[in-house]
C-alpha cells in the first residue's frame, strides 16, 4: 500500500506522460538538448499530475489522510491514470492551439519561427491527410539514388538518422525528383552535408 501511495505521489504517472507526449513529438528533445530542458520538463508535469490527481480524489473520494487501505490507494492510482489521460490531450490540444497562434503573429510580423527539434526530425515527423501519404527519395552528393519509398518510421540515436521505408520503390532521376518537388508547396527537400546525402519527401495521395 505504501508503495502504491509512493508510486502516485512520486509522479510515476506523470513520467509516463512525458513519455508519451515525447514519442508523439508534442514535447520533442533532441539528443544534444540541454538536460535541463528535460528534467523541468518532467518535474512539472508530475507536479501538475500529482496536484490533480489528489485534489480529484479529495474533492470525489474524500479526505487524503484516509489513504490508509489498498481500496483507497487503488482508487487513487486509478484517478492518477485518468488524470494522465485527460493531461495528455490537454497538453495536445494547447500545444496546438500555441503553435497556430505562434504561426499567426509570426506570419504578421514577418518572421520565422525556431523549433527545437532538428530539421531533419521536424521534418519525417510531419504526417500529410488521412488519405495522404509521404514518399521519401534519397540521393548522394553525385546524384545517385540511393533508396526511396514511402516513410515507415525513423530513429536518431545520437543524430545518426536511421530510415525506414516501406511500400513501391521506383527508380528517379535527380531531375525527376526535382520535378516531384516543384509540384506542392508541402514537399520538403533536406540537404545532410556532414552525410552528403539528399532527401526528398513527396506529399503523395
């Protein structure tokens, strides 16, 4: 019981939020970000789980210092869960509406926005309409294609981009996929001097 008690207030939950908004990219560390960032980020969000899910269970169970019997801890670690739930679209949701915000004054004033992510993570993070999706072509530095396919997942293990492609693999000219390129404003091309490598992703429906 005790453990369970220590489990909920220590923010265990909270943890997992972190966990789960970091791999939907809502919260997006790189490798080189600065430690910092990731431990206030962490501590605040199980603060702000933990505040929830006891003032829940206070205001809908009753008083906290009744959290003396494996019933009472176990509801409360069930509200901590579905508080975690509730934050993790909240947190989704004003994370959105901050970012629209931020294009629009951005827009206003003429100037472009940083992200903290990388270009290339920002970028194969990105995920077209429902009945779209996006098909990248990589080249070297002599024009050489070096695979293409549609994006399955990637991973950056200490910036060391690690591709994943799945589906039809065609044959491109550099020209071609220049061409591919032109043909919508939400196609990306992504130049890795250090890799000497050139990717295009196609928005295809």
């Amino acid at each position: 019981m005790n453990l369970l008690t220590a489990i909920v207030t220590a923010g265990i939950p909270g943890f997992l939020m972190y966990v789960v908004l970091n791999r939907l990219n809502v919260l997006s560390f790189e490798i080189n970000s600065a430690q910092l960032d990731k431990q206030v980020s962490l501590v605040f969000l199980s603060v702000v789980n933990v505040v929830m899910s006891l003032w829940i269970y206070q205001l809908y169970v009753g008083p906290i210092q009744e959290l003396n019997t494996l019933i009472n801890v176990s509801v409360l670690f069930g509200i901590s869960i579905i508080s975690t739930i509730i934050l993790i679209v909240l947190v989704m949701l004003l994370m959105k509406f901050g970012t629209w915000l931020l294009t629009l004054v951005a827009n206003k004033l003429n100037i472009i926005t940083q992200d903290n992510r990388s270009t290339w993570t920002a970028a194969l993070s990105r995920r077209p309409k429902k009945d779209e999706a996006l098909y990248a072509i990589l080249f070297d530095f002599d024009n050489k294609m070096i695979a293409s396919g549609f994006v399955g997942s990637f991973s950056n293990p200490r910036n060391e981009y690690s591709l994943n492609f799945y589906g039809e693999s065609g044959e491109y000219s550099i020209y071609e996929a220049r061409n591919m390129y032109a043909q919508d404003k939400r196609n990306e091309q992504l130049i890795d001097y250090d890799k000497q490598v050139k990717l295009f992703l196609i928005v295809t429906a």
